[in-house]
C-alpha cells in the first residue's frame, strides 16, 4: 500500500469566529477531521502535514495527534513558511503552538530567514505540493478568507499532477456538526 503525505489546511480561527480552544466548532471541526484521517488512514496516510497557522492548521495537528493512540504508526508535521513563525503573536498564542510543536513527530521551517516577502509563502505551497500526495482544506471558495491563496494553488496544481484534493465546504461543517450533535449530544 502507498504511504501517504496529506496536506491539511483551511481557515484561521477568527475567520470562523473562534477565539477560544473550548468553542464548540473546534470539536466538530477536529471531529471531522479525525473521521477524515481514519477514513485515510485505510487508504495508507502514513504523514499529516499542515502549517502552525492558528485555525484549522493547528487543530488538524491536535486532532492527528489524538489519534496516534488508535494509529501509533501516523505521523505529524508542522512545516513553516519562513522561521520564527508566530513569534509575533500574543503570549498565549505563542505557548500553545509551542506546545504543539513539542508533540509532533517533525517541525521545520521551509526558509530559513524570518518573514520578508510574499514569495516565502509561495515557496510554502510549492515545497508543499511537491512533499505531499494530496490535499485537504476546510475552505468554501463562496466564504473567501486566507486560504483562497493555498485553494487556488492547489486548484492550478492539479491542471498538470494528479493530485487528489478533498474540499470541506460550510455544507459539510453545517453536516457535520448536525451528525456530531446526534453522535455524541455535545
């Protein structure tokens, strides 16, 4: 079975109105996610892959990281953009990506200066692209925010590679968290 890197990105977390851990979009959101890399897992996700962004990108960690106790052989990366990422974030911020970093299996920065200029982040996506076998956002191209930049780089990827993409739309978070209600009566 081939080993598979999973790309996982979507929107920050004031983009969903989140600002706190506890919000109850986070749980149906790393629900989502952990029924998403279950269902991968079978097809040989060896390696989530995702940025440290606040949102989407962290709880995709966590998320991957709750079910290395089911799946001991799956692995977790953070990859940056450029180094010293997050380091202008509040203190709180700054300690729980911290945190995460200290539970991964890997954490890297793909350049190796801090931010200078918009083209770190294009060398992101390409490393991205190019380390990974698929992708998979939590983005709805009709609710735009941060990740329309990665949607629309891997929409222009997938012209010339095979390169599977699963999209999570509001539809599917609005599924989701009526199935999460049923399920679990959070």
């Amino acid at each position: 079975m081939k080993q598979l890197r999973l790309w996982v990105t979507g929107y920050r977390s004031y983009e969903l109105g989140v600002f706190t851990n506890n919000d109850p979009k986070v749980k149906v959101i790393k629900y989502l996610l952990k029924k998403h890399f279950e269902q991968k897992f079978n097809d040989g996700l060896e390696w989530v892959i995702t940025g440290g962004q606040l949102g989407v990108e962290q709880w995709a960690a966590e998320a991957a990281m709750e079910l290395k106790e089911e799946y001991p052989e799956l692995k977790v990366s953070l990859m940056y953009p450029f180094s010293e990422f997050g380091c202008q974030w509040n203190e709180q911020n700054r300690m729980l990506l911290s945190d995460l970093e200290s539970k991964v299996d890997f954490c890297a920065s793909i350049s190796k200066q801090p931010y200078q200029s918009p083209a770190q982040l294009k060398n992101f996506q390409k490393f991205m692209l190019d380390h990974t076998d698929e992708a998979t956002l939590i983005y709805d191209p009709e609710y735009p925010g941060k990740p329309k930049y990665d949607y629309q780089a891997v929409q222009q990827y997938t012209e010339n590679h095979d390169y599977p993409v699963t999209l999570f739309d509001m539809d599917n978070l609005q599924d989701t968290a009526n199935e999460f209600q049923e399920n679990l009566g959070n």
